[in-house]
C-alpha cells in the first residue's frame, strides 16, 4: 500500500474509530435511531475530511476516488456496525451517466450530502432476477406514468430522490438492443409516491429499507438516466460495483471482530488460564485471519485490475473479466466474514449472544452481505459461466 493509500486509511480510521464506533451501542439499543442533529454533524466532518462520494468524478461534485482507494474506504467504514459507517457517503457510480441537467439538479446535491438518492430495483416478483419488471413506466407526450412497488428500498428518505428501474416495454427510441428497463430519477415528494411500510428486519441500521408504492407518478423524460431501453445495462454495472465495495466492507468487519475476539480470548481465564492459550480458539483465530487475508488479497487485486480497465480504452471482454472477478470477491468476502462472525460469538460465549457485543451485531448484520446485490447462488452462476467461456487463466491474471 503506498503512501497515499496509507494515509487515506489513516483518515478513516481515526474517524471510524473516534466517531463512529463510540455510538454503536447505543444507535443498537434504540434500534437503529440516530438523531437528526447528530447525523448532520457527523456529515459535516465527513465532509471536512474529504472522503465521501468517492465514485464520482470532482465534475459532477464527487471526489473521484480510484477503485482501490474506495476499497480503502469501504474496507475502514466495514468495521464498524449498525450502518454507521454509511455516513461516509457515496452515491451510485451509475450517476455518471446522468445529463449535465441531472447533475445540477440531482447528482451535485447528492454527492455533496445534500440529497438523498436511493436506488429502487427488487420487487415482490423480481429479486435476482430484475430482467422483467411488474413495475411500469408508460410515456405520456414528453411525460412518463409510473406504476407500481419497489421493495427493500435502502436508504429511501421522505425529502429524497429514487432511482427508479421500470419496465418500458418495447420503448428504445429504434435501438438495436434494448433491455426493456428504464431508469428514472424520481422525487420521492412527488403526487403518487407513497411510502407503504417500513419493515423491520434482522439487523438495526441508521438507514431505512422501505416499500414504495407508485401510482399513476409522472416524471419528465428530462429525468431518465441514461437511455430509454437501457436501464438493466446501467443497472449491472452498479451491482458490479458494489460487489466490489461490499467485500470490502466484509473484510473490514472480518478484521474487526478478529482483532476483538483476540483481545477477549487474551483477558478470559479459564481452568486458570486465557483461553488463548486453547488450540480450539488458536484454530478459530487462524481460520479466521487466514480466510480475512485471502478475502483482501482478491478485493484488492480486484479494485486495481478496475482501475486498470478504466484508466484504458475498456473492450466488452475487460468488461466480462470484471465482472466475474466482482462475482468472486463478492461471494467470497461475504461467506467468510459469516463464518469470522460465528467463531467470534463462539469465542465470546454468552457474551456474544448480546446486543451489546460487537460479534453479536456483526453475527446478524453480516447475513445479509450474501444476499443484497446478488445472492451467492447468482455469483456462483457467473464465474461457471465465464470460466466456460474465457478458462481459467483469463479470470486470475
């Protein structure tokens, strides 16, 4: 890691360790709660520091951070539970395709912390599979009518925008190939939008998931993202990278609980001596670290092998190569840290069963990292599918 990249870890490390980490109990407790005022303070300092919206380029209001240095920053915030570290924000990397009219209106507001932008894919009928959507966007004249629910809806505030994937049918404006999707940026105050429900779920994040429902919403056509027919296209290369960004996390979590699990394993004395001392926890721990260490090996080769493609001329078969490595980190990173979780409440015993506990948080919160942006079913089907087409050298250099 060179010297840059060292001191950016520096930067969020202490952040993380300093801020965020301090309030991590008690945002569980109540919950997933963090005061309003609170929220905005802690953006104010992100801000300062200078490491948000790394994914978009300074042109649009972003910091225009490479891949690697993301995978620094994600790898950071990971350590820390209850989504806070999301305060590090970073809107979606599609935005880039945004009209120089969306950026001012939507994609500078948002990277500067402004606005809240919130992606809306899954539905009750579509999760892994969002090629075909219930959901519909039906043009009016230079208007759009959407219709429909969007389930899962992650960070979705009241005064924020949605990116929302509907189906267009055979609209394409003549394209040779379309997906049939089409995005649109929506104001989640416009007539229609309704917020249907906020379900609780396994873990307790400052962020919500929530169900939208739309009815009979008109957007202009001003407000698509990219091209009518292409938003499955725009989609997958959000997901791709995201894949990337979330074994970073998992790496970050993994590294944290190791780290604290050691720690109590060295102060626990039992049948008159640290339980470190054991070989079943020394084996729990060197699983553990081995697995973390394979994991930020491949995100890192993974991150740098993305810069490379992006800092060229990218070609369709860089592109494929990418998003089977994306595939491989994302499965991997995200089963391991499930299993670094396990043996840490292990290592914890009843303490590990409490909210307060940090391995405890992490056991449940770390669930879901095999499921969001594509399950490990979906990653598993990627890389057979590629290492059919490209063998298996193309896929490791």
């Amino acid at each position: 890691m060179n010297a840059n990249l060292t001191s950016l870890q520096q930067t969020l490390r202490t952040f993380v360790t300093n801020d965020l980490i301090p309030l991590e109990v008690d945002v569980e407790l109540a919950d997933g709660y963090l005061a309003p005022e609170k929220r905005a303070a802690l953006k104010d300092k992100v801000r300062a520091l200078g490491v948000y919206s790394g994914s978009l380029p300074r042109s649009m209001g972003g910091t225009e951070r490479s891949w690697e240095e993301q995978v620094v920053i994600n790898e950071e915030i990971g350590k820390v539970t209850n989504a806070l570290g999301w305060l590090v924000w970073a809107p979606a990397i599609v935005l880039r395709h945004a009209t120089p009219d969306q950026v001012e209106r939507f994609v500078r507001p948002a990277a500067e912390g402004r606005l809240d932008i919130c992606y809306a894919v899954t539905e009750a009928g579509a999760g892994s599979d969002a090629s075909t959507l219930s959901s519909t966007a039906i043009r009016d004249g230079d208007q759009w009518v959407i219709n429909g629910e969007k389930w899962h809806v992650t960070s979705a505030f009241p005064d924020g925008v949605a990116v929302v994937q509907c189906n267009t049918g055979d609209e394409g404006n003549g394209a040779v190939e379309t997906d049939r999707n089409t995005l649109f940026f929506v104001p989640l105050t416009a007539p229609g939008v309704t917020f249907a429900e906020h379900p609780k779920y396994t873990h307790h994040l400052i962020d919500p998931h929530v169900r939208l429902v739309f009815e009979n919403v008109r957007v202009p056509s001003a407000n698509i993202l990219g091209a009518v027919g292409n938003g499955l296209g725009i989609s997958k290369e959000w997901f791709l990278h995201e894949r990337v960004l979330i074994a970073a996390r998992c790496v970050g979590a993994a590294w944290r609980l190791i780290e604290e699990a050691t720690q109590f394993a060295k102060e626990r004395v039992q049948f008159g001596a640290p339980i470190a001392e054991y070989q079943f926890i020394q084996g729990m721990l060197a699983d553990s670290l081995t697995e973390m260490w394979a994991a930020r090996e491949l995100t890192y080769a993974a991150a740098r092998f993305a810069d490379e493609v992006y800092s060229v001329s990218q070609t369709e078969e860089d592109a494929k190569r990418l998003h089977a490595k994306a595939a491989m980190v994302k499965l991997y990173a995200s089963e391991m840290v499930g299993r670094v979780a396990d043996r840490a409440v292990q290592i914890f015993g009843g303490r590990g069963y409490m909210r307060e506990n940090v391995a405890e948080r992490f056991y449940r919160e770390a669930r879901v990292e095999r499921i969001w942006e594509g399950t490990s079913e979906i990653q598993r089907l990627i890389i057979a599918s590629s290492l059919y087409k490209r063998g298996v050298e193309k896929l490791i250099d």
